[in-house]
C-alpha cells in the first residue's frame, strides 16, 4: 500500500530564515535553529494528542536532496502515514510516495545507528 504524505496542520506556524545580515548571521541561524527544534517538538506533541502514539510516530525521516535534505515525520506505519516538513528549503524526496512500512523502518534503524556513531566521536 502506498504512503500517504501530508502537510503539517495549519495551527502550527512553519519557522522561517529571514532578516539575515552579515553582522546578525551566527545569531539569526541560531534562533531559527531553535525555533526549527521546538516547532519539531509541537509537532511531536500534536500527533500524540490526537492519538497518533504508535512505536515510531514522531520520527523524522531525512533524504538527502541538492544542498539539503527532504524532511518527513511519521504519522503512523499502519497505514503508513507521514507529514512533509516543509522546513528551510522544503526540499521533497522524488521517491516518498514509493515508500514501505518495511523501508520507513529500515531507514530510521539506519539513521539511529548513524547518530549513535556520530555521538561516539564526540
């Protein structure tokens, strides 16, 4: 069965970059960073109070896309379902729709063992 991807709700605000000088870069990039956080976070919390609590709800898919990546978090994997994270550039993975249940979990084992290893060297 095919994947069905969404945009995020409409009650949560989207953050954007803007407003960049070369005497404000390091600060604004921060404060979008954070904002970038806490919007995942809302996001995590509005699937959770609508029900949304299965083993990987919440979790972010990455595709790596030109100067970025396609951003994805899982809504559910039975059906599998996933919002499209339309951050910085919104970039979108040409092949989400061909999606599996077996490859979204693939892919988050994939990524949790990457962040672990990268952890690691720190």
């Amino acid at each position: 069965m095919a994947v069905e991807i969404y945009s995020t709700p409409n009650e949560l605000t989207i953050p954007v970059l803007g407003g960049i000088t070369s005497k404000n870069v390091n600060i604004k990039i921060k404060a979008h960073d954070a904002a970038v956080a806490k919007y995942v976070e809302d996001l995590k919390e509005w699937l959770t109070s609508k029900g949304y609590t299965s083993k990987n709800a919440g979790e972010i898919l990455r595709f790596p896309v030109a100067d970025g990546n396609a951003q994805y978090m899982i809504i559910s994997t039975s059906p599998l379902q996933m919002f499209h994270l339309e951050l910085d550039d919104a970039w979108q993975f040409q092949y989400a729709h061909l999606l599996t249940a077996k490859e979204v979990n693939e892919k988050i084992k994939q990524q949790k063992a990457l962040e672990e290893f990268c952890q690691r060297g720190k």
